[in-house]
C-alpha cells in the first residue's frame, strides 16, 4: 500500500486529513509528522509516495523545507504538494518555486481533496509496476 506523510503541526487540521484518508477510502496509508525537521529524516526512511506539506510550520517553514527534500537525492522526486490555511497572494508562485507540485488551500472541500488523492494513486498504479515483483529483462 502506498505511503502518505502529513506534515501538519495543527492537530485539528491533522484529524481531518485522517478522516479524509479513512471514510473517503483513500488507498493509501497516512504517517503524520509535525516538524520540517522530522519530515526531513521521515522522508528518508519510509521513501513516502506522497508528502502533503502544511507551509506554516514551528521552526523551519514548509517553503524552506520542500527546498531542502529537493536538494537531498533521496527525496528530490518525492512529490509534494503544499497545503496552507493562510494563503496570500504570491504564495502559490513561491510553494511551486520552492519545488511543490500542488497546491491546496484551506479550509478545502474534503471531497475535493479527496478525489485528487485518489487520481493521484490511480495514476500510480498504473506508473509504478508491482513492488516485490521481479522485473521482466530482456537480456536474461
Ligand atoms: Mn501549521
């Protein structure tokens, strides 16, 4: 099953992307972190399939966090997609240039988000061949 890792420091915003991941049925499984720094060292370890970066962080920020997985070579292709409840204008333009490759204002629709999840994995499926499965070479 695919791994998901939340990195949100609000617990209410936290229940909530759990609910989305539980009731909406979203094939994927969700590890929640609270820190730009923990999601640094989580990344590296569960090789996640998916981040979903809050921008407003304690200490380092989501911005500057997404900038420092990019520069690592083993989470540079992880993607992210940023979430923020404080959006101004710019902010988009600076999640993607920080290296996001979505970008998800709160308080969003869930059924939203979670249709985009679910294309998300749908999409990964199909792009990713079975894990454990010995590939198929030709030169054998
Ligand atoms: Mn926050």
């Amino acid at each position: 099953m695919p791994t998901v890792l939340l990195v949100e420091d609000n617990t209410s915003s936290q229940f909530l992307l759990e609910d989305v991941f539980s009731y909406d049925h979203i094939p994927a499984r969700l590890i929640t972190v609270t820190s730009g720094e923990q999601v640094q060292i989580m990344a590296v370890s569960l090789k996640p399939d998916l981040i979903l970066m809050d921008l407003r962080l304690p200490g380092i920020d989501g911005l500057e966090t997404t900038e420092i997985l990019r520069r690592n070579p083993a989470t540079k292709d992880i993607p992210v997609w940023a979430i923020t409840a404080y959006a101004m204008p710019g902010d988009e333009e600076k999640a993607m240039a920080s290296g996001c490759n979505e970008y998800i204002t709160k308080p969003f629709p869930t059924r939203m988000l979670a249709d985009r999840l679910r294309a998300f994995f749908r999409e990964l499926s199909k792009t990713e061949p079975p894990k454990n499965v010995p590939s198929q070479s030709a030169d054998r």
